[in-house]
C-alpha cells in the first residue's frame, strides 16, 4: 500500500520538492502496509520545478487506495468481531440447566436427598393406579433417618436392626392404624431406589397400599461399606379405619 502526501504552502523558508510543478501536487512514500494520509493541497503559488515557493504545514485525512485489501481486511476483522459477540451473547443468555434432585448421588458428601420429590414421585404412581397421594410427615421422616442410620452403622439391611416397624412406632408414641416399610442398599439415587421397590412385587404392594397418606424418607451413607447408601420408607396412616 503506498501512501500519498498532499502539502497546504504559507509563507516562509523554501522547501524542495523534486519534480513538482505549479498547483496541487503529492508525495508518495513507498509501499506500505497501511492506509494512505493525504492532505489538502497547495493554496499558493510556488516557483521552479524542484522547491515550493513557500514553506508548508500539513493537514492529515484517511484514505485508502488499495481498496481490495483494506476492505478485505476490514469486513475479516468486523466479522471476528460479530461473531465473538454472538458467541458471548449465547454463552451468557445460556440457560443453565440443573439436574433433577431424583438423580442426585447420595453416596457423595453433602449429598441431600429431596423428600419433596419422593412424596411427588409415589404420589403420581399410586395415582396412576387409583390410590391417594401421600404427604411428608415429620415424625416419620425422623422414624426413616434412624432406621438409615442404625442400618448404615451395622452395615447390614434390616427391618428389625433396631426393632420391627411396628415397636419403633409405638415407641415413638405414633399412633399409627396401618404402616408398611420398604428398605434397600445400594442404590445411589432416589430414582434407582424407587425403580428397585417398584420393580419388586412385595415392595411395589407396599407403595401401593390402601388407606397410607404420609411419608417418611431417609437415605444414610455407608461410605465405608459394600453398599454406599442405605435407605428406609415408611407410610402410615393415623385415622381410624
């Protein structure tokens, strides 16, 4: 790319400019890699073929005359930079997605497991087979933890690892008219874990029990053990039949 000089002559020193003439006139400096500078031309009369007749000042502008590749390198440099907005337009728009509590792994640290979603996924199965739904209830979430925990501490699944259903109920002062439990071990996910009850008939029977309307939930880690997790559900019910 060449670059073009274009002078505005005042009063004063001579400079020499080699085969200039009267009027207008410009300088071209080498090739170059970068847009021309041009100026305004001469506004005064200036003697011989190689001076101007008075010195100069010079008023820069931009232009460019190799206008392939100027542009070229323009529209490539502006479309790097529409694209690097869109991209950080998407990323930052991006919804972020979380995973579905059922599918959190209870043999992590910190791990919570959501007795919310077990009431809601027990709730639609027993509805989808024409029975009522089912509600968290306190003392049978504390009956479930200490069941998880005795059975997490022996390393070993139990109904009667501490004592059969029925006395930790009424050891409890829970005055319950009908209670069913389903334990497991090993699975990792209140998904897996509903999946293993619901494919099994005795456990499936007693998701599916008549007259149940609350729930107690509980899943221990094991992490020293063969299993990883333990887990307890007990449904009841305390009307009187």
């Amino acid at each position: 790319m060449a670059v073009s000089l274009l002078f505005w002559a005042n009063n004063g020193k001579k400079a020499p400019v080699a085969g200039s003439s009267a009027g207008s006139f410009s300088l071209k400096i080498g090739p170059m890699r970068s847009p021309w500078l041009a100026f305004s031309t001469i506004k005064t009369a200036y003697g011989g073929n190689s001076e101007i007749g008075s010195a100069f000042t010079i008023r820069p502008l931009l232009l460019c005359n190799n206008g392939p590749v100027f542009w070229g390198t323009l529209m490539r440099a502006a479309a790097a930079i529409l694209i690097s907005l869109l991209l950080a337009s998407c990323v930052s728009e991006a919804p972020i997605v979380e995973q579905p509590s059922m599918y959190n792994d209870m043999s992590v640290s910190g791990s919570k497991l959501d007795s919310q979603a077990a009431a809601v996924m027990i709730s639609q199965y027993r509805q989808n087979n024409g029975l009522g739904t089912v509600v968290i209830d306190p003392e049978l979430m504390r009956l479930a933890e200490s069941q998880s925990q005795a059975m997490a501490a022996a390393n070993k699944m139990d109904h009667e690892v501490r004592a059969p259903l029925g006395k930790r109920l009424s050891g409890a002062g829970y005055p319950a008219t009908v209670a069913v439990e389903n334990i497991s071990a090993g699975y990792h996910t209140l998904a897996e874990a509903f999946s293993g009850w619901r494919d099994s008939p005795p456990h499936r029977a007693n998701m599916l029990k008549s007259g149940v309307t609350k729930l107690g939930i509980a899943a221990s880690r094991a992490p020293g053990t063969k299993y990883k997790v333990f887990w307890t559900m007990i449904m009841a019910s305390t009307e009187t039949r």
